[in-house]
C-alpha cells in the first residue's frame, strides 16, 4: 500500500480527536450552567485529559515501535468513544475526571500511533509529514466546531458529547487497519535522505528511549517544548472565559474557535514544511518570537476590537501548533528514527505537565485575580526564552551514547618472593 495512504489515515485519526482538546472551551459554560459547578472544576478534567493523552504515551509508543500501531489505535478508538459518549452522561465530578481520563488514554494510543506512521514512513520528509498528522489534531476541530454549536444550542451539551463521540469512535476504528510499521527494506522508504541547502541534522546512531534518556540533548528539548506548551494550551483551554472578560460576544467567540482551529493546523504544515528546508532550529527562533508578540498583544489590542481578538489568537495558535511537528522531528534528528515513536512520547509528555498551568492552576490564577494578564504575559515570557534557547540549539553537539567500558579488572600482586 502507498504510504501517502497511511499518511491521510493518520490524518483523519487524529482529526478526530480533536474535538477532545480543541473544541472542549464549547462545552464549558454549559456544563458550569447545568450542574452549578466552578471555572476550575470543570478545567481539571481538561488536566486530566491531557496528563493522560500524554503520560500513556512512552509506555505505549514502545510497544507500538515493536508491534505495530494497528491493535493500539484499535483499542484507543473504543476508549475515546466510551469516555466521550460517558461526559455526557455523568452527573459527578468524579465522573467527568474519570469519564475524561478514559478518553485521554484513547487518545494517546491513537496520537501515538497516528505520528509514529509519519515518522517511520517518511524519514525524507519529517517535517512536512509531522506537520499533516499534527494539523489533523490541530484542525480536526473545525470539521466539528458548527456541528457542535448547533447541538448545544439546540438540545444540549449532552447530546453533542453523544452524536459526536459514536461518530468519532467508528471513524477512527476503521482507520485503525491501516497503521503498521514499514519494512526497512520498502523502497517506498529505503535510502530516503531529507534536502535542505541548510545544514539540517541527521542521526546515524539510532538511540533507545534509555539511551536517550541519559543525554543533556533530551532534556533541553523537553524543557522547550514543556515552556511552549503552556501558551497555546492556555489559549485552548480559557479562550471563553477570556472572551468573557474582554467582552466578546458569543458569535465572535464560536467564529474564534473555528478560526483557531483553522490556523492551529495550517501553522503545523506551514512551519513543519519550513522545517525541511531552513532546519527545526531556525524555524523554532522565528516562530517562537511571533507566539511571544502575539500573547502580549491578546489583551491589549483585542479587548477593543473583535476583529482583532479573532486575529491574534490565530495568530497564538498559528505560533503554538508547530511545537507538535517540529519536536517530534527534530527528535529523530538528534536520536534517529528506529524507535521514534517511544522517544518522542517521552518529550511529548511535557505537555501533560504544561497543561496543569495552563488548566487548573490557570483558572485558579484568574479566579483570584480577576485578570488574564499574569497568564498572559508569563506565557509570553516562556516562549522568549524558547526562541532563545532554540539559537543556542543550533551550537549543540549531536548525542552520543555512554560507551560501555566493561568490567573493571583489580591487579592481584604476586604472594611469590
């Protein structure tokens, strides 16, 4: 089978998921509005969601390095279905973390297995096929966002958990039997090399998870992507109580989310593209810097304009997204390809970590405060210093595993006169 093939299956696995992270700020004020619940409340199950969605990730990215990602994204498609139809069931808190969870570890299969595709069939082309799977994730969204708006209106937030999750459950099912590991020796992939007339990375050691996991390179990266992480989760997760805030109407605030899913996937393909040719560092300065302007310049310039609200939140997201196809390649730049689908859920992790400040402890914060700015500007703050250490990339060595010097021999001095 042609691995454009498996590419678009990936494609529209992750897109339906989407709706789990992208279209999750629709569902928060009905849900607040039917059972009485608080801002932070309702935003730890989002926590939750994403501390499975990325925590599960290394322990089944192994597996599927060895197996395959078919059996996984099978069983996740059944998971996400459950825990989404369940949401709008549940009449407990304890119910909507639990239900949440449930499909946050569905999701992680499928993300998982979904961009190990893109990474093993396409060595010659990371960035761009690491930008269409996350562009599924990032845009799938705005398949749903109408759909969604219209159910919600119309019955209520319950019903839209129901049709959407049956719908996205079957889909990704089907999907499913398309994902398996290629054969080193598929010419479709044997001797492809990326072109760049930049110097762009390329790993002749393939590394393990634990091999990797004893080099600085790795740590630097997860603590990249973790401050990253945090703006465009933020935006995610808050963007209708900011809306609030700013005095955004409610049509305005639907068009934000469609718009924000629109640019969330272009931004992955755009920058992962880039990528190939210009080299992840590179790419990383000048799209971290924009994200950095554009969440300074949220609440200032969109609280006078819808317009403008609209436009540099897209802008956020546009900046944010391609964290998502240009770490999971620049990661098999530093550690190779063989076992990039356990790597790269190990740095992907950080995003679970991101998610408790930019969930929880985020609405807490404004809860507290009675303003975003804080939120905001620290976020903007985090991805200035991104952009700095991605500069400072550029310089580093490329890993090198610990040589094994075997076992240490004492001299025994001879008792003999």
């Amino acid at each position: 089978m042609n691995r454009w093939v498996r590419l678009i299956g990936s494609v529209v696995a992750m897109a339906m998921i989407a709706n789990f992270q992208y279209a999750w700020a629709l569902f928060v004020k009905p849900m607040m509005g039917a059972t009485g619940w608080k801002l932070s409340d309702v935003q730890w199950g989002f926590t939750l969601f994403i501390a499975f969605e990325t925590w599960v990730q290394p322990f089944a990215g192994r597996f599927m390095d060895r197996l395959g990602p078919r059996i996984f994204m099978s069983v996740g498609a059944v998971m996400c279905g459950v825990g989404w139809v369940g949401m709008g069931k549940t009449h407990s808190l304890m119910g909507l973390y639990a239900l949440y969870s449930l499909a946050g570890i569905g999701a992680a299969l499928v993300y998982c297995g979904s961009t190990i595709v893109g990474l093993k069939w396409f060595p010659d082309k990371l960035g761009l096929a690491s930008g269409l799977i996350a562009a599924g994730f990032g845009s799938g969204a705005a398949l749903f966002v109408p759909f969604i708006a219209h159910i919600i209106r119309a019955e209520n937030y319950r019903a839209a958990f129901l049709y959407t999750g049956i719908g996205q459950g079957i889909v990704i099912l089907l999907v499913s039997q398309l994902m398996v590991n290629p054969d080193p020796n598929d010419p479709q992939i044997a001797g492809k090399k990326a072109q760049s007339k930049f110097k762009v990375r390329r790993q002749a050691e393939q590394f393990t998870s634990a091999e990797m996991l004893c080099t600085p390179q790795f740590y630097m990266l997860y603590a990249m992507m973790l401050m990253m992480g945090i703006g465009g989760l933020m935006v995610t997760a808050q963007v209708g109580s900011v809306a609030d805030t700013l005095g955004i109407s409610k049509a305005i605030f639907t068009l934000a989310i469609f718009v924000n899913s629109l640019a969330n996937g272009s931004g992955r393909i755009f920058w992962g593209w880039v990528s190939d040719h210009l080299g992840r560092e590179r790419t990383m300065i000048i799209a971290f810097l924009i994200q950095a302007l554009a969440l300074v310049s949220v609440l200032h310039f969109g609280r006078n304009s819808p317009f403008l609200f609209v436009a540099l939140l897209a802008m956020v997201l546009f900046t944010w997204g391609e964290i998502y196809s240009l770490f999971p390649a620049a990661m098999a730049d530093f550690f190779g390809i063989k076992h990039s689908g356990s790597n790269y859920a190990f740095i992907y992790s950080s995003k679970g970590v991101a998610s408790i400040l930019a969930g929880g402890l985020a609405a807490l914060l404004f809860e507290r405060t009675g303003t975003w700015t804080v939120v905001f500007y620290g976020s903007a703050a985090l991805a200035f210093i991104t952009s700095i250490m991605a500069a400072w990339l550029i310089y580093v060595p490329q890993p090198t595993k610990l040589k094994d010097a075997g076992p240490v021999t004492v001299p025994i001095k001879s008792m003999e006169p």
